[in-house]
C-alpha cells in the first residue's frame, strides 16, 4: 500500500507541475500533457489505490485476490491508453485514422506483442486458466503461478521427471499460444482426474480373486476421494452437458499372450496423483504377496543353442 501512496504521489506532483507550467505558458501541448498526466493520475487512484489497494486486500481467497489484481492492472492501462489517444488527437477522424494506423502497426511490427496481449485478456475474462490451476499447452505442462499481460509463468511439470513431478524449472509460456492452441486444464472447475494402474499376471493365477483384492483394496484408499469428487460431479452436471457416471474404483481385465492384465481405474487428486499411484502400488504389491495362487508376471526369453 505504501508503494502505491508514493507513486500517486509522484503522479500528484508531476500533475500539479504540468498545471504550473500550463498556466505560465499557456501552450496547447502543455495542456495536454496535463490533462493526460491527470487522467493517469485519476486512474491510477481509482485502479491501484482504491480497487486494487483497498477492496482486494479485503478478498480472503488468494486467487480471487490474485484475478482481481491483474484484472485491475489490465483495465488501468487500456483505459489510461485510450484517454491519452482522445485528449491528443480532438479530431474524431484523425482519431480514427490513430485507430487504424495503431492496429495495422501492431498487427504488422508487434504482432506477436499483441496476440499475447489479447491471450491475456482472453484468459482473464474467460477463465481458460487461473493461477493454481495445471494446464498443458503447446506441449508444455505445469502449474500455473502468474498470468502477466504477455507471458503466463508454469512451474513445469513432467519432462525428465516423470509421474507428474515438478522439475524445479520456471517456463515462460506466451499469452497468444491460448488463441490458437488447444488448452488441456485438468484443475478448471473441479480437482479430479482418473488414473490407472496396470498389474499383470499369471495366466496360472486366480484372477477372479486378484481382481476381487484389487478392486476392494482400491475403493478403500481411494473412499475419501471418491465422496469429494461425486460432489464436484453433480456441481459440474448443473454447469455443463455431463452423463450420469460412477465415480467408484473399477478394475478392467484383459487376457494377453503372456499374461492377464489387470487395469485399475481410480479417481485422484490432480496435483497429488503420483502420490496415490505411489500408495497404491504399495499396497497392492504387499496384498497380493499374501496368496499364493496370485503370482507377478513378468516377460522371459528363452534361448535355444543350436
């Protein structure tokens, strides 16, 4: 808040200059410098000291916060923007032609300034992504920790880690990739996806009974999830077009050559999915070391000499 009492100040005084000089002087260029210096100080006062200031402190929710901010800075540059234009060119059509001449120099020299621009506003007024949310795009995946007006900042994910892990690496992804790029967000609007765990084995085994294991041993882990993630469904079926589904953990059985592959479906937790898969893994491998009729498989070679 101080900081921003200190740069209205500096606006204030920088104000109250161009009005001395103004009215020393008497030039028309003075005066529009001050009413532009004005109209930034205004903006600036209502955008950054009572908006942003004073009603986003008040906001509990650290992202309802963070959006509001940025949301604030977004509208305190257009609209400063767009007021210097009109107070310099008076002429409505020499306005026009300012219009004109502004946007085919950006869609020409600044094109792709201006396209992670318009991303920006894209995704602060639609809500493709927010911060906190875990998105993929172009290719890159990571959760989100900044959207700026040109560049949104990932904690990226996956690459030589694997299982969802962050890499320590900070990626600097343009605002325009979202204009023209599919958006995969596993966060938007609910915290769950599904995963699947595959365990072959034997064909020797008694599958009825590993599936049976599996299927109980994955329903108890995962009961808490499960409950949460039934009550984003039914959220989700109000907002979007979303058949009626279960949301319960269920093993899928699938004879190969060399073994039978048992899948197991199972909803988690978005950003704690290895987690659970790693939970999961343990428990199996120590449940089905319990039966004796239930054994591993793995893939052999034999080799003949000829």
């Amino acid at each position: 808040m101080l900081r921003r009492v200190f740069n209205l100040s500096i606006f204030l005084i920088l104000t109250i200059a161009g009005w001395y000089l103004n009215l020393r002087f008497q030039n028309p260029d003075l005066e529009k410098i001050l009413y532009t210096l004005a109209a930034i100080t205004a903006a600036y006062f209502v955008f950054e000291v009572l908006l942003e200031g004073l009603i986003a402190n008040r906001i509990e929710d650290n992202k309802s916060r963070y959006t509001f901010r940025k949301t604030t800075d977004l509208l305190f540059f257009v609209i400063t923007g767009i007021v210097a234009l009109q107070i310099w060119l008076i002429n409505p059509q020499a306005l026009l032609v300012a219009y004109g001449l502004v946007a085919a120099g950006v869609a020409i020299a600044l094109q792709d300034v201006f396209k992670n621009f318009a991303g920006a506003i894209a995704i602060l007024m639609t809500g493709i992504y927010t911060v906190g949310d875990r998105i993929e795009v172009n290719g890159k995946t990571g959760d989100v920790i900044d959207i700026g007006l040109f560049y949104t900042t990932l904690l990226e994910l996956r690459e030589w880690v694997d299982g969802d892990q962050t890499t320590g690496r900070i990626t600097m992804l343009p605002n325009g990739y979202v204009l023209f790029n599919t958006v995969n967000n596993y966060t938007k609007d609910n915290q769950f996806i599904w995963d699947e765990i595959s365990i072959p084995i034997t064909h020797d085994s008694n599958w009825r009974k590993a599936e049976k294991e599996l299927k109980a041993l994955a329903k108890k882990k995962t009961a808490e999830i499960t409950k949460i993630a039934e009550k984003e469904v039914r959220r989700l079926q109000q907002r979007y077009y979303l058949s009626a589904r279960t949301m319960s953990p269920v093993v899928f059985v699938t004879p190969t050559d060399n073994w039978i592959m048992l899948r197991i479906r199972y909803v988690t937790e978005a950003h704690t999915s290895r987690a659970m898969r790693n939970n999961l893994h343990r428990s199996i491998l120590s449940a089905l070391k319990k039966h004796s009729d239930i054994r591993i498989a793995s893939e052999t070679l034999t080799v003949t000499n000829i």
